[in-house]
C-alpha cells in the first residue's frame, strides 16, 4: 500500500502578519484556526505550520 493512499493528503499552513496593527497575535490566531479548520473539513493531514 502507498504512504499516500495510508495518511491522505498531507497540507502545510502558512501565516502571514500583515495587518496585525495591534501585534497582539490575534491575527494569526484567526489565520491558524481558519486553517485548520478548513484541513480538517477537506480531510487533509496539517504537517507543518509556517509564521511569516
């Protein structure tokens, strides 16, 4: 059996602040659980997390 077919498609989130004015890391608090969840309803296996 492929690793593929086991684990699914596997996805890496990328952050961005741009307009977090405040720079109280609510922004990418927003970005990641946004993120997640749309992982998560495409069924994709987050395996990495990048912050800009």
């Amino acid at each position: 059996m492929q690793e593929e077919a086991k684990t699914g498609i596997r996805a890496a989130i990328y952050l961005h602040i741009s307009l977090d004015l405040e720079m109280d890391g609510l922004a990418i608090d927003r970005q990641r659980e946004d993120c997640e969840n749309l992982a998560k309803y495409r069924r994709w296996e987050v395996v990495e997390t990048y912050v800009d």
